[in-house]
C-alpha cells in the first residue's frame, strides 16, 4: 500500500485527447492516400508486420492450451515494447523505429521487462505501431495478411500465417530454443531475458525470411493495387534519400508508361499542399488569438499582414490542387469542395471556414475566433503524431509519407535481404 | 503503484486493481485532461466506456461561466463521466477546492479493495498537468480498514466535505426515487460512505478544508500543535496573491503568515512568485521595505519555464543550503486573503481544501528547487520585477451556469415505453419545459407528468432540455431500465462484424478500434468508397449463424471465472439483447430457432458459477431472449 506522498508533478506526456488537424477532411487525406500507395496502412518497416502477425498467431495458439489470454492487440503491444525497449538500451535511441524512449528514459537500467508492466502506456506509448499496420494486415485493401475486422478478431491468412511462423521460429537461447515459446513464457511471466531474443525482436535486424514474405505481399501479388505498388517501387529506386516526387519519381512513372499514376501522385502531392497551407492559417488564427481569450472578429485577423500571405499561398495551392484533380479525373468531392471554398471566398470568410473546421481548438461566435476546448498555439507544421516517432513528423508533408513509408519498407526489406 | 511523476500518473490504479469509483472536485477542468485521466483511472478509451453504460466517474466543478463554459459538460462528451449540475449560490463565493477520492477494485462487479484521497494545488486541465508548476499530495487506503488511522482518518475527512458540497451546492434530485438515485448517484454515495466508515472516531486530520473554518486557522493550530522548536526559515509559494487595497501597503496576508506558529523571529521569510501575478506583493515590494521577505521568481528544474501555480506554506529549517525538518501546507487556497481568511461560513467565502503534513525531508539545494521551486543556494534578485497581474480566486461578476428544470430521465419498459423525468428540487411555477431525443419533435412537459411516452424504436442515450423562451438547451442522461447511464451500443450492419463485438471480451485500454487508416463512422470518402466497395458480406444461413454464435459464445466462456466471469456476465447482459443486426434475428424467429435456448444447458454455460453468478447468467439469456422475441 503507498504511504502518503507529496510530489511536484512532471509535466503530463499523455496526448490521448488529440487535437485533430485535418480540417474535416480526414476521409480526403485517407482517399488520397490509398489513392498512392494502396494497402500499406502506416507500415514503414518490416517488424511491424512480423509483431502483429506473431501476436494474432501467439495468441491463438495460447488460447488452444487454455487459462486466460491476453488479447492480440495486448501481445502486440507487448511484444513490440519489449523489442523497442531492448532496442533502446542497446544504444539505439535515435532509432525512429523505437518508440517509447520517453518511458524507457524513466527507467535506464531496464529493469521492468515484464509483459504486464510492458503493456500499460505508463512503461511504453499509448499509440503503438500496431495502430499502424490494421489496414495493411486485411484481406480487403491491405497486403492479405488477415482476415476480420479487428485487430482482435483478426484470422491470419496463410501468407500472415507464414510471416508469423518464420518470426516465432527464430532461435533463440542455447539448446535452439524458439522465440514462440519464450514469447509464451514471458508472457506468462516465466521466462528470462537473453541477449539472443533481442537480436530475434528489435525493429531493426528483421530476418531475410520475413522481409522475403512481406516483399511477396507488397510486390509479388496480382492485381492494380499490386501492379501500382510495383511501378511506384521500381520508380522511387533504393537511394538512401527519398527521391523528389515531382521532379523524379513522377516523370519516372510516365516513362514507364504509368501517366495515370504520375498524375494521381502529383494530385495527391498538392491536396497534401493546401492541407500544409491550411495549418500554416490555423497557425497565425491561433498565434494572434493567443493573448485574446474572449475571441478577436475574422475580419481582423484577416488584416494581419503575415496572415494574408498566408492566405494567399492558401489559394494558389488549392488553385493548383483543383487543376491536378482535374487533369488526373480525380472527382473526390470533400477536398473539392474545399478548395472552391478557399477559392470563392473573402479573407474573412476563408478564416471563419478554417475556424469551424477545428472545432476543437477553435470555435466561431458571432463571426470571432474564440478559444476552444483544446486551444493552444499550433506550428504551421504541427504534427499530431505520437512520442518518438520521427520519421512520420519529418515526412508530414505534401501527403507523400506514403511515399516515404514505402520507400523506408523497401530499404528496411532489401538492407534484411543482405545481412 | 510505481512512484507517481504527473499529475495523471495519480489516476493510475494500484497493481492489479482497476479504477472503480471515482469522485472529482476542482475550480476547473477541461474535456483533454478529464478523457486522459479516465482512460489512466479505467484502463478504457472513451469508445470502449461509452459502450459501458456505467457512470464511474463524478466530477464536481465552480459553477461560474467562462468564455469556454457556459454549462456543464454533456453526458456524452466524456464517456462515464458525469458532472453534477450545480446550485445557484452566491456569485462571489468560488468552489476552487482541487482533490479527488478514487476508489479501485479487482473488477467492476467486485467490491472496493483501495481508495485513493488525493489533494492538488492544479485543475484538472492539461494546463495545470503540463504548463504549471504544481504539488500533488495523496495517500491509498485499504479499504479493510487496516491502514493507518492517520490516512483512514484524512479519507474519511474528505469523504464527509465531498458529501457536504453535493448536497449543499449540487442537485441530486431529492424527488427522484430511491431507484433513479441508485441507478446515477449510488456509485458515488457508496464510495463517499465507505471512505467515511472507514475513518477512525476521532482522530486529527491533515486534511483541511473551509466549509466551517478558514484554512488559515487550521493551519496555524496545526503547526501550533506540532512543531515543537521554532524553525529559521518560512517559505510560501503561489501562483496568485491578495489584489492591493491601498497602494504600498503591507498586504494583510503576509502579516498574517509571519504570524504563523513555529517560527523564530529572525527566520528567513521567502515567497516564491510568478512576477507578473504577484498582486498587492508588488507595489509593497516596490516600496523596498518588506520586513526580510525576499521574492523569488519561481523555479522550474526542468527548465520548461513553467508557470508557477502551487499553493504552499513550508515552515522548517534552512542550514548550509538545505532545508529540512519542516510542516507543509499545500492545496486550492492561493496564500491570499480569500483563499486562505475566508470559509463558506460567509456567503462569499471560497470553498479550499489542503492539507497539512509534516514534511521531515532533507532537501539539498536542487530537490528543494525540484519540490518547492525555490533554489536556497541562489541569492535572490533584488532587480525582480513584479506587477500586480490577475486574480484567480475571487469570482467577480461571471454569471453562473443555469441548471436545466430536468437533471437526468429514466427509461421504463411497462406499461409502456417512456421517460420518468427528473425535475430540480426548487422549480417553482416553471413553465415552457420542452424535451427531444433521437430525431424526434419537441414536446412539452410539466413537473406534475407522470411519464411521457417514448416511441417504441427510440432508446435514447440522452434527453435534450430547453426551457422559456431563450431557447436555451441542455443534454442531460438517460438512464435505461436495466440502469445503466447513456448506454451506446455500436451498430453492426453484419453478423459477424457484431458477433466478434459481442466475443471482443476482456476489454484492454490498447483495444482501441481508431487504428490508423481506419475511416471515422459514417464517413467514408465518397470516392473512396466508389474506388474501393466493400467486399460484400458473405452470405450464410440462419442456421449456420445459429450453431455458430451457440458454439462461439459456449467456447467464449467456457473457461470464464471468477473475477473474469463477472465482468463477462454483465457484459453479456448489456450487449446480447441488441448485439445482433435485426436481419439476423428476423430470419432466426421466421424459422423457430432459439439459438438462446442451447446456453441454458450445463455443458455449455460457463463451467464453474456461483449461485449468484448462475442466476446472473440466467437473467441475461431471459432479457436477450425476451428482446430478440424468440421462442
């Protein structure tokens, strides 16, 4: 029982009340993506996919010898906190595959390792990379690797099934011990941490075998979501900087004969622009209201110099959306109608827009911007994304992290492919 | 529980337990902070508890209107969570006590094995938890009265304020029956009781508030009663102070803290600031003679320049750079004259709480600047520019947040489908009530109804209000005839889609269904759509479905016990009834099946039941049997 205890607290981390930026247009930002690179979800490398199939199949063999089991998503979430966690105390810290660093910082000799302190948010994060692989998992406009609606309810399918297996039967320990059966030990709280089950774990060093199977389910399967993903990898190459979008990988895509696609990436590149222009708004609405907690009208924010530029290159970027919608016959009507908006209205009126469109970090009275619920001052590069992970804020732009979660995904499968 | 770090790390339950009861008293909070620190405390997302249909947490807040508050937040907006609608009072007195009584337990049907008092100087804002220098103090209590009398005793204190602010400043609805009172506020007045039990007779407390007596005198006979030889050093901190009365004076309060009990003469008097907020300090310090007090700008050993907004009183010893030996006030009461001279006594006297503990530490300088912002090996500048700033604890003339004529609805099955309403306790000759759920017409009601009919598909999770002619409108609770709070289920439009909802047992706070590029309900990209359809459902018999659900339910809970098996039994009695698309059933009834029927028999009900848990379980099927119309 604690004793009684007084304490100056730390600054919460939690952000589980998300300030969503995405200006009621998440269902346009997810069509767009899709409309990229179909099937990948948020998946970017290799594990991410071997985690969650190793967790639905562990899970499904525990279940058959009885006594409670822990669901899926918990396996998942465990497992993966243990591989980030060794990862890091490995000295892998900048590693933007580990997440979780904020936690493990809290306990530097690594003594919790335990499956049931790894799988409260307190001891890694409460947005996993699990969350990120649910879509690329499915049967239905994923990558095949299950079947089911949730993540919990989840069937691995015979190529998930196969990626699971070669990620369970690595060996681990003396005497060729299996990583499945250590992964039920710990999980049972009976087994003991050996350097063997790190290297069997981290993000980083995924086996030729699972990199072999999630390759086939990216690049080997039949059909237009298979063939666009092949022609987009062929077209971005392997260098280790992602390749500029328009002035490489796009023309590369018309030389290969993919003019469609080429156009469809460039239209997804300038959606990705004006939603980058619309925050750069948001940013100057909330810096300007900052001191102003009973509001300031639209009108007013609209004259302030620095806003209009913004506002300005707000137009020409949805300009330049609605152009390459067209000429891609892109007809997707939330992001248009948007766009003719921004286009067809005053200052004020495009303020007052973007205002309604947050409502809860803004709300619009009586034609002021107010403060809402979760105001505060936002950077023109916001990111919403979650602790540690690097790689998803650097790529936030011009809705190409698709893009760049592909690229990183063929990189982290072809570096597996050569140890 | 591992060393607390945060603010909401004191949501977080003990090992093993989950977060049952809980009972929330600030000046403020916001929906980000409150939906965090219920996801810590429950263990669930605000998707998962709004399926729940439980109230578990009752939140207690000022009732003044800000720019963003202008009534209490909506039963729906933090899922299990229920704010009472507050009393008007006087406009001048401010609830602006900070603690919270969180009781824990194995499960949600067991019974309370800790509870959690917990007193903070911060909101529940994330301003508070993540801009504000803060302190937090709480203790856990066994709820098998083992603990010590001293925590026992502070509990059960703050058990009896918490039950004296909802019945004196809060609406309970005392013409509501003994059943609407159990099905909303039971929880509440169980964890209230049972933390009052549970305190010794008599016993001193370190718990303190200002429902009869000023904090300041409680803290005086305190440190009077317990520090034996007078200490060298009286360090105060907060975030606000007394707004000056005539210019260059003395302020009345720190007169009053040099008084305190316990110090020498010739102690060293520090207040620790955040400049721009220092009040009637700040025209005192100009006139540069204060009687040996220093100002200090708080400290932030972060280096997050937090703002400084603890409230303290530290009387203990200050040798070779550390201090040590001390009494510690900390709490709601900013060292001002309203939040520490004043009690509710006087019709606009704050409402505090704090509480007093002996704090026997040695601090070097850099722990005493961690915990108590003030770093006694840096010399104090003397060039520290002050202003008088803003006042947080004195109301000025904010309007308070109206009540609706109708608290909360009850959803009665017979003789027919309607809502029992349950109006305030002081309306006199209202008139011009109207109420609307679903997407139904406005209809008129007065106190005198009996029960006002609900067509028979709706199943309201909330009611709307709107009373006169301003058209004001409020959300208020339904509460369902089985008694559970705003109850929403998820719709499924296929079998298996709602029959892996209804298997989706034990929940797990990382269950979350927002997974990333899941699409948000009812909002599908309308190209999107087009470009990829959804693979039509597969097909499937009834009969096929019928002898799946028997045998995935039977397999579910075949093993299912103990504490596992309570939660799975009221689980299955809140969802089986409307677990399953009407398609399903329709064609189960067509055909005669009663796929209920088969849970009956021994082999395929849970293996081991109580006799309770035995008619529980019996119950459920009944209620699904009954709703579906199966023979």
């Amino acid at each position: 029982m604690t004793t009684a205890i007084w304490f100056a607290p730390a600054p919460s981390t939690a952000d589980t009340t998300r300030l969503t930026l995405d200006f009621g247009l998440r269902s346009s930002d997810l069509y767009f993506r899709e409309l990229v690179v179909p099937g990948l979800g948020g998946v970017w490398f290799v594990r991410q996919l071997a985690w969650a199939t190793g967790a639905i199949a562990l899970k499904h063999e525990m279940s058959q010898l009885g006594g409670h089991v822990p669901t899926a998503t918990r396996i998942s979430h465990g497992i993966e906190a243990l591989a980030c966690k060794r990862d890091y105390l490995d000295g892998n810290t900048d590693s933007p595959m580990v997440l979780g660093k904020r936690a493990f910082g809290r306990d530097p000799d690594g003594t919790i390792i335990d499956f049931e302190r790894l799988t409260q948010r307190a001891y890694y994060v409460v947005n996993t990379h699990r969350q990120d692989t649910s879509r690329a998992l499915r049967e239905n406009n994923g990558l095949g690797l299950a079947s089911g609606s949730r993540f919990n309810q989840f069937s691995l399918t015979g190529a998930g099934q196969a990626l699971a297996d070669t990620f369970l039967d690595q060996t681990v320990g003396q005497g060729g011990g299996r990583l499945r059966r250590w992964l039920q030990d710990w999980i049972r709280d009976r087994a003991k941490f050996t350097n063997s089950v790190s290297k069997a774990l981290v993000p980083s060093h995924p086996s030729a075998g699972e990199a072999e199977h999630v390759s086939s389910r990216l690049l080997g399967v039949a059909g237009s979501d298979g063939d666009k993903r092949r022609a987009l990898a062929s077209a971005l190459g392997r260098s280790k900087e992602l390749p500029d979008i328009e002035a490489v990988v796009a023309p590369r895509l018309r030389s290969k004969g993919h003019a469609r696609q080429a156009l469809e990436v460039i239209a997804a590149l300038r959606f990705g622009a004006a939603m980058d222009q619309t925050r750069e708004v948001a940013a100057h609405i909330t810096r300007q209201l900052e001191p102003e907690t009973s509001g300031l009208p639209c009108s007013r924010i609209s004259r302030d110099t620095q806003a209009k530029r913004a506002l300005s290159a707000l137009r020409l970027a949805c300009k330049k959306f609605v152009v390459s919608s067209d000429a891609a016959a892109i007809g997707e009507r939330d992001s248009l109608r948007f766009a003719d908006e921004v286009l067809g209205a005053t200052d004020a009126e495009v303020i007052a827009s973007i205002v309604r469109r947050v409502p809860d970090l803004l709300s619009l009275v009586d034609g002021s911007a107010c403060h809402g619920p979760l105001f505060r001052v936002i950077g023109a590069s916001e990111s919403t994304q979650r602790d540690g992970d690097d790689e998803q804020t650097a790529a936030r732009a011009d809705r190409t992290f698709r893009i760049a979660k592909l690229h990183a995904l063929l990189r982290d499968i072809d570096r597996a492919r050569r140890q | 529980m591992n060393q607390p770090q945060t603010m909401l790390d004191v949501f977080r339950p003990p090992e093993g337990l989950r977060g049952h009861t809980a009972a929330l008293v600030a000046m403020s909070a916001t929906s980000d902070f409150l939906e965090a620190a219920m996801e810590e405390f429950t263990g669930l997302d605000g998707q998962r508890r709004r399926t729940l249909g439980a109230t578990i947490a009752y939140l207690m807040l000022d009732p003044h209107e800000s720019p963003g508050r202008t009534a209490v937040f909506s039963p729906t907006q933090i899922p299990s969570l229920y704010e009472l609608q507050p009393r008007p009072v006087d406009k001048r007195s401010l609830l602006h006590a900070k603690l919270a009584i969180l009781g824990f337990a194995k499960s949600r049907a067991e019974p309370l094995t800790t509870i959690r008092l917990a007193v903070f100087t911060g909101n529940f804002t994330n301003e508070s938890a993540r801009r504000q220098l803060e302190l937090c103090w709480f203790v856990d209590v066994g709820a098998n009265g083992k603990a010590s009398a001293a925590d026992r005793a502070d509990l059960a204190a703050a058990a009896s304020f918490v039950r004296d602010l909802v019945s004196v400043r809060y609406f309970g609805a005392a013409r509501a029956s003994n059943t609407e009172r159990r099905a909303l506020l039971k929880p509440l007045h169980k964890l209230l009781d049972e933390s009052r039990k549970l305190g010794p007779a008599s016993k001193r407390t370190r718990f303190i508030h200002s429902l009869r007596e000023t904090l300041y005198e409680q803290v005086r006979a305190r440190l009077a009663r317990s520090v034996e030889s007078p200490r060298n050093l009286l360090l105060c901190g907060s975030g606000f102070w007394e707004q000056p009365r005539q210019k260059g004076r003395k302020p009345a309060m720190i007169g009053r803290l040099e008084k305190l009990p316990g110090l020498k003469p010739s102690a060293r008097r520090v207040a620790v600031l955040e400049p721009k907020q220092a009040g009637a300090l700040a025209a005192w310090y100009d006139q540069a003679a204060t009687d040996g007090w220093v100002l200090v700008q708080a400290f932030d050993a972060i280096g997050q320049r937090r703002r400084m907004h603890a409230k303290f009183i530290y009387v203990g010893y200050l040798r070779r750079g550390h201090i040590s030996n001390g009494w510690l006030y900390l709490g709601s009461g900013n060292l001002s004259w309203k939040g520490l001279m004043t009690s509710a006594q006087r019709p606009d006297g704050n409402v505090e709480c704090g509480v007093v503990l002996q704090a026997a530490e040695r601090l070097n300088a850099s722990e005493a600047a961690e915990r108590l912002f003030w770093d006694p090996a840096t010399p104090a500048d003397i060039e520290l520019e002050v202003s008088v700033g803003s006042t947080e604890d004195a109301a000025g003339t904010p309007d308070l947040i109206d009540a609706p004529p109708i608290l909360w609805a009850t959803l009665v099955e017979k003789p027919r489908l309607a809502l029992t309403l349950a109006w305030r306790d002081d309306l006199e000759g209202v008139s011009d009530v109207r109420i609307r759920w679903s997407n139904g017409d406005w209809v008129g009601v007065y106190p005198g109804d009996a029960d006002v009919p609900v067509e028979p598909f709706a199943r309201p999770p909330v009611v709307r209000v709107s009373a006169g002619s301003s058209g004001k409108e409020w959300m208020i609770p339904v509460i369902d005839p089985t008694g559970r709070v705003s109850l929403e289920l998820p719709v499924h439009d296929t079998f298996d889609e709602a029959f892996a909802a209804l298997l989706d047992f034990p929940y797990e706070l990382h269950d979350s269904s927002q997974d990333e590029g899941d699409q948000p309900a009812g909002k599908a990209s309308a190209m999107g759509t087009a470009h990829r359809p959804a693979v039509a459902q597969s097909k499937e018999y009834a009969l096929y479905r019928a002898a799946e659900f028997v045998e995935g339910l039977a397999a579910k809970q075949a093993t299912m016990a103990g504490t596992a098996l309570n939660d799975w039994l009221e689980h299955l009695d809140r969802l089986l009834p409307s677990a399953l698309p009407q398609t399903i059933i329709d064609a189960w009834r067509r055909l005669g099946l009663n796929p209920i029927r088969p849970l009956r028999d021994k082999p395929l009900c849970p293996a081991t039941m109580t006799r309770r848990q035995a008619s529980q379980y019996l119950r459920a099927l009944d209620r699904a049997q009954e709703s579906w119309g199966v023979q």
